[in-house]
C-alpha cells in the first residue's frame, strides 16, 4: 500500500499527548483505524485533534512535540 | 434562497464593517479584521462594500449554493473549489444552484472573506450583523456559523462581473517577517529607555493566543519599568495603571513580558498600560497573521500614521476603480 500523508490542516503547535503527563495518543508502528486521534493543534487558545482520514500502521512522525507547524504540513506518514 | 452550511471549519462567522458607535458602553466596532478584503470580496460581487459576508480564520467552510450567485474570497490564500475544482481567491466567481463551495488547505495568511451577491441578510443588532459572541450580537443568533445552517442572502445587485480579479498589486498580505507601525503613546514613558528601545529592536512572534479581540506577540526580551509611587486604585504591578479606556490597536504588555493588540472585538478599558498604538493602516494585516510569524514592530510619528492611512484609502479606492 502506498504511504499516505496526514496533514494538519492548521498552523499552530503541535502535540503528540493530550496532555503533558500522558502517552502519546500513537506512537511509531501503531496500527490506527480511520477516525483515531493522532495528535492535537493548538491554536487561538484552543486544542483541535488531528483524526487519522483512513486506516494504516504509522510509520513517522516528521514533526517533533510541541513544534510549529504550518496548514498542509505532513505530521504523519501511515503505510 | 439560503446557503446551506455543510461544515464550518474552526470558526467562521458572519462580519460586515462592524458597528461602531458603542464603544464607550463596552461594545466593540467589530467587524472584519481584514476590512480591505472584506471590502473587495464585497465589490466583486457587486455589493455595497459594508455588506454582510463571512471570515474563516484557517479553515474554510462548506457551502451547499440553492440558488445560482456570484461569490469571491478575497484576503488569506485560502484557494476556493466550486464542486471539487480549484478557483482563483480575490476574483468574482460564478456558483451554480446545487454548486458546493469549499475550501483547500490554507496556502498564507489567516483570514478568507466570503462575499456572496446580495449579501448575507441575517437580522441586524444595533446596525450590524457583524458576529460578536462574547456579547451574543448579531451573527446567526449571537454566535458562530455552524453546520446544518441556512445563511439567508439579500438581493443581488446582478452588477458582478464574474472573471473580474482585483489587480495583484492592490492584494495586501504580511511578509515573511511582519512590519507592525506602532505610534507610541499616552503610557510609553512608563518604560525605561532601554525597554522603550528593546521593543522596537527584537523580533517578536505571534503566540497561539491570538483571536478576534486581541494578538499576543511573545519571543522579545521583557520590558522594564521606570520606578513610581503606585497610584490610587491601580493595581500592584508597575505595568498595571489606574483604570483607563483601550483603544482599538493599543498594545497592552502585562507585567513587560508579552505585548497584547487589541483588535476589532477588544475590551474597552482595563488597568493595564499601553505602550502605543498599532496604527490604523496595519490593523488589517494583524487579521492575516498565522500564529509563529515572526513580527517587527516599527517606530512611527503621527504624520507617518495618517499618511498611511491616506495611502490606505488610495488603494481602496483603486480597487473600486479596478472592478468598476
């Protein structure tokens, strides 16, 4: 199956937990199923979750935690 | 005929020109952030330029047309799609009834002006149908527009010209770097030369708290104050002054750490100091900024503001001359 690019479709930072103190919501390897929570945006003082479009395994994550990221930048790659 | 909402994004609401007039009972002009998009998506589709239209902050709607119209989206490149296929921003555009408008990902700036012809013709509060939630004033019942809405449209004017663009060099956008004129003001000898040096030096950048009623910028070094006896009914921080009113633009910096710009949808008065004023010409820009935008801020005089301000109403007059 080809590589399949998840995008966050708003600038802010980016976040991997849903909060400081928890895991991640998915780490490297994960298998997810179309609607998963990926990964927070938070922007305008609010969190938006970054769902999973399709079903896959996650093979990265380009962006690290708590990093800016831009609308239509790639914050995961599932396979 | 309405447009029915499909999805809205992460906010979209409802602004005309806002309602000034209020002010000083709490109640801010509002309006577009972006007043020269507003604007020209107005006149492309042939509407007053103080019609009602929508701004999307990032995302932009779904919008199911029931009846054919002309639409534009001028500010933020925020690329339109009518039924899937890809559209130029600030140009007129013709929607078929049936037709869905939505949106690609945000390519630059924050903000999409939708303008439809005839306008969106919502009840208007206190002149304006212009969205201000906190104060639960006009909009779709004093809120946001969200999906399973009927937007209703005024009558159109059926003097829009679809294919006709805005001229590129009448498009405003911040650079890669924002240059934000600031005219200091009543407070700004409450900082230290050096701080009211430091301000204008550093780079700042803007924080994810940055909304409709004011922009946070943080990343500058902290601001210092000069030493004073604390006056009566100010609070205790040396940034913190007896109560006083907040103009639109004025740039709060609670405590000296993070500048605040008040924007359409400010409080009115409040007891912080204010350093100065973004000056009226830049406001606008302030409305395309995305969060992480490395901003100057630059020093000006009162005779550079309000020549600004009469270039600024040379280009909108130049876009009218443009759509004709």
């Amino acid at each position: 199956m080809a590589k399949h690019e998840i995008k966050s479709p708003i600038p802010g930072t980016f976040f991997r937990k849903p909060s400081p103190d928890e895991p991640p919501f998915k780490e490297r390897g994960d298998k997810v199923a179309k609607g998963d929570t990926i990964a927070l945006v938070e922007v305008m003082k609010t969190f938006h979750e970054i769902k999973a479009d399709v079903e896959g395994t996650i093979v990265s994550f380009p962006v690290e935690d708590g990093e800016p990221v831009t609308a239509g930048l790639t914050i995961a790659e599932l396979d | 005929m309405p447009i029915n909402v499909i999805s809205s994004g992460i906010m979209t609401t409802i602004q005309d020109l806002g309602r000034p007039g209020y002010y000083h009972l709490g109640i801010p002009m509002g309006g577009a952030m972006d007043r020269l998009a507003m604007r020209a998506a107005n006149l492309l589709v042939g509407n007053p330029e103080d019609a009602a239209g929508l701004e999307s902050v990032f995302v932009g709607p779904e919008l199911e047309f029931t009846e054919d119209a002309t639409v534009a989206v001028c500010g933020a490149e925020l690329p339109p799609r009518i039924d899937g296929e890809e559209q130029p921003t600030w140009t007129a555009l013709s929607v078929k009834r049936g037709q869905v408008l939505s949106f690609d990902f945000l390519k630059a700036g924050a903000r999409a002006y939708i303008a439809v012809s005839g306008g969106i013709d919502t009840p208007p509060h206190l002149g304006s149908r212009a969205t201000y939630a906190i104060g639960a004033l006009g909009g779709v019942d004093g809120r946001a527009v969200q999906p399973g809405d009927s937007l209703p449209l005024g009558k159109a004017s059926g003097t829009a010209r679809p294919g006709t663009s805005v001229p590129m060099e009448c498009r405003r956008l911040p650079g890669a770097t924002a240059k934000l004129r600031v005219l200091p003001g009543l407070y700004w000898h409450r900082l230290t030369e050096d701080a009211q040096r430091r301000f204008f030096e550093d780079t700042w950048k803007v924080a994810n708290e940055a909304d409709r009623m004011g922009y946070r910028f943080q990343g500058g070094r902290p601001l210092d104050f000069v030493p004073r006896e604390q006056p009566f009914s100010a609070g205790s921080d040396p940034s913190n002054i007896t109560d006083a009113c907040y103009p639109y633009g004025s740039v709060q910096v609670p405590s000296g750490q993070e500048p605040i710009v008040l924007h359409r949808d400010a409080v009115s008065g409040g007891g912080y100091f204010m350093l100065g004023t973004v000056i009226s010409a830049d406001m606008d820009l302030i409305g395309q900024l995305q969060p992480n935008t490395p901003t100057q801020f630059v020093k000006v005089d009162m005779e550079t503001a309000l020549a600004a301000r009469q270039e600024r109403n040379t280009l909108i007059t130049a876009i009218r001359k443009a759509i004709g």
